[in-house]
C-alpha cells in the first residue's frame, strides 16, 4: 500500500483513482447516445449501473486516500480532530465491543487514560459504504471525514436516493426501468456535479489540515 506523505501525493493519488472512473462514464454515455431502440434500452441499464459503481466507488476511494494520508503524517491522537479522532478511537472500541474479559476493556481505559500522545492508527475499512451510498450514509461519511454538510448535499438527496440507488437497485433486481437517454445524460451530470464537490472537499481539508484539533496548512 503506498504512503501518502504529502497533499500534492494524496492530490495524485486521487486524481489516479477518479480519472479512470471518469473515463468508463463517458464510455457509458457514448455508447447511450450512438446506440437506439432495444440496444439503446440495454446500455441505458448498464450505464445507470455502472454510474452507481462509481458514485460509491468514488466516495470510498477517495475519503480511504483521506485516511490513508492521515495515518502516513504519523499525528498523535490528541492532534486530531473531533471527526479524526472519534474515527480512531471507533478502531480501538470494534476490538472491545468485541471482547468478553475485563482485561481488553481494561487496556482500552489505559489508553484514554495515559496514551493519547502515542501515534494515531486509523482503519481506512471504517468507511462503509453499506453496499447502498444513499444519501444518509454519505452524509455519515462527511461526518466521519469531518468535511461540511453542504447544502447541495442535502438537497440531492431524492436524487441520490430515488434517481440514482433506487433505479440501480430495480434494475439489480431485474425489474424493468423506463429511462430516457437524456434521462441519463442529465443523471450523469448532476452525480458528477456532487462528487467533483465532495473530492475538492477531501482535497482542501487535507491542505488546510481540517484532519487536525488545530487546522494548520499542510505541505
């Protein structure tokens, strides 16, 4: 797994994981739009498919880079932010919640107690998509992440949730979907739209250090 020690290497890291994603929705679209009739009907339940892949593949690439870098700067717990640090404490408690002897919860008392000034380790898997990115589970990834509650987010969130997840899940289950191909066209922009947000979202909380208790700009 390769380290992420400065913003400019987590910027081409994420510009590496989006540019494919970006480059197979286009391929989506061209074969929608230089396709009709039953042919078109096909790729147009594909495409929806493929456009929800990469919605939540997307957020969970680019918010595990986020974490990835954090835990590669080496910060002590008592660095972090209230977002950061909840994300790795929630590391250490899967392990006691899971423990049946006093003495696991025991360590994990002497951990609040004497090694908050010890480097912080945070599991990137702590970003759950659920198998299904609607619009309350990607609002918890911002939280975790502890980026902005854009409006713009809460407001797409029947778009997210009936446009998008839904339509995916009809068709997932091989029942029909009546969709136009500027239906999808118009789809397509408007996901685009809201992870192009999200990700200058990553990038500049990671410049201007929003990972930390006291937010510095980071190299």
């Amino acid at each position: 797994m390769v380290k992420l020690h400065t913003v400019e290497q987590l910027d081409d890291a994420i510009d590496a994981e989006i540019a494919w994603r970006k480059q197979e929705l286009s391929t989506a679209l061209k074969l929608i739009r230089h396709s009709s009739g039953p042919s078109q009907k096909a790729n147009l339940r594909a495409g929806v498919v493929i456009l929800y892949a990469h919605w939540e593949g997307w957020v969970k690439a680019v918010s595990q880079l986020y974490i990835r870098y954090v835990n590669t700067r080496a910060f002590r717990y008592d660095q972090l932010s209230t977002a950061f640090l909840g994300t790795a404490l929630k590391t250490k408690m899967g392990t006691v919640e899971e423990a049946t002897t006093p003495l696991m919860h025991n360590s994990f008392a002497f951990f609040i107690q004497n090694e908050l000034s010890a480097k912080a380790k945070l599991s990137e898997e702590l970003v759950r998509t659920e198998s299904n990115l609607s619009s309350s589970v990607f609002l918890a990834i911002i939280d975790r992440l502890g980026l902005e509650r854009r409006d713009k987010y809460t407001l797409r969130a029947q778009l997210i949730d009936h446009d998008l997840v839904q339509r995916r899940n009809t068709i997932a289950h091989g029942e029909y979907l009546d969709l136009t191909a500027s239906d999808f066209g118009a789809l397509r922009t408007d996901v685009l739209d809201l992870l192009e947000l999200f990700t200058d979202e990553v990038r500049n909380a990671a410049s201007t250090g929003r990972h930390l208790a006291t937010p510095t700009q980071e190299d």
